[in-house]
C-alpha cells in the first residue's frame, strides 16, 4: 500500500473482531514506531503490548471513571453515550509511554519536557498507518489518568503513560470522518 493511501484510508476503529493479531504483524507494528523521528534521536517511547483479560478490564473500569468524570465536567450528552467495550474486545493493545528525561534540551527550558511526547505522537502514528497496511484497524485512546494507568500497568517512576493503541481486525466498517482541507488552514509567510 502506497503511503498517501495508508494516510488518507485509516480511520479509528471501535469494534474489533477476536481474532488474534499474528506475532509478526505485531513486531511489525512496534518496528515502524521505533523508525518516528525524536529530540537528538533519543527514542523516548516504550512500549507495553497488553493482551492480558484482566489487565484489559482494569484499564476499561478506568476509562469508564475518567469518562464519567469528563461527562460531569463537560456536560457533553454525547460523551454519556460513549461505549469503550473495544478496550476489552481488541485482541491487542499497545500502551505507549515516553520518558521526559529524553526529551530533549526543552527539558531544562521553563515549559519543561513536551517534545518526549511529540516523538511518542510520531511513533503513534507509525503504528497506526502500519497497522492499516497490514488489514489491522486501530484507535489512538487517551481517556484516562495517567497515574492511575502507570499503577494498572506497573510502569517505573521514569515512565509516563501517553496513549493506548487498541489494534484488531475491524468487526464493522469504521465511521467516515471528513477533513476540512488544508487552505484555511494554512497560512504563508513568503
Ligand atoms: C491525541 C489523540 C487522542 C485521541 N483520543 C481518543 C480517545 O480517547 N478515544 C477515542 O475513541 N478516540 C480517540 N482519538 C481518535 C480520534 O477521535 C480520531 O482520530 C478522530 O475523530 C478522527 O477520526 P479518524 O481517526 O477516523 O480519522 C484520539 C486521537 C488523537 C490523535
């Protein structure tokens, strides 16, 4: 697959069948990742791949805290009819974590440490066009404390959860989402 396809094809993907996900598409996936570029190459991610039930579960009793923590502060009707079974359903899960101590010279900077989590962003994406390539649907998930899924997951001090990726075989077809083009998005300075 071509690369302008794998980006304009790829869409989030909430219902995932239970097929497994092979081993070497997976180690497919995680090697594109390591290819994102990063602050002086520093490759601040690691990844913990989660195919674990209960681990799955407890990530999703999470998700479901954060979520109706997000409905009370938002009010957003929409979010109160949000489902995240897919957290419990896709085969596989990859949570990416970044280390901020490799992030760069921005980490002695007053802002603090953000272009760990660029490279991570990267990386994400990496994945999910890999995945794409590969008939694996995914979705990029962030509804969560990040506290609260370094203890799920265990993670040491240095260590800071950034996103889950979920990845199976897509159950139904994905919802079409348009853009809005890049003209009014872009301005020049000639
Ligand atoms: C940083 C980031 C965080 C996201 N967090 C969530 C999430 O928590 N839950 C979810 O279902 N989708 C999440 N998404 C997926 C977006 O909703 C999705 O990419 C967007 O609606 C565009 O749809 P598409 O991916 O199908 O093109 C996230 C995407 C990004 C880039």
């Amino acid at each position: 697959m071509d690369l302008m396809t794998a980006i304009k094809e790829r869409r989030s993907c909430r219902s995932f069948s239970d097929e497994p996900i092979e081993k070497e598409h997976l180690e497919k996936i995680l090697d594109a990742a390591t290819w994102a570029p990063s602050p002086l190459n520093a490759q601040p991610w690691s990844f913990i791949v989660i195919s674990n039930s209960e681990v799955k579960k407890n990530i999703f009793t999470e998700a479901e805290r954060s979520r109706e923590q997000g409905v009370q502060k938002s009010g957003w009707g929409w979010l109160g009819k949000y489902r995240m079974d897919f957290l419990m359903s896709a085969p596989a899960i990859i949570a990416v974590a970044g280390n901020p101590k490799k992030s760069g010279v921005d980490q002695f900077m007053e802002e603090g440490a953000r272009a760990y989590e660029h490279a991570c962003a990267a990386a994400i994406q990496n994945m999910m066009l890999t995945a794409h390539a590969l008939g694996i649907g995914s979705v990029w998930f962030t509804l969560f404390d990040r506290e609260k899924l370094s203890e799920i997951l265990d993670l040491a001090s240095d260590k800071i959860p950034l996103a889950l990726v979920c990845l199976g075989k897509a159950a139904a077809d994905p919802t079409p989402t348009p853009r809005k083009g890049f003209a009014n998005k872009t301005t020049y300075i000639a």
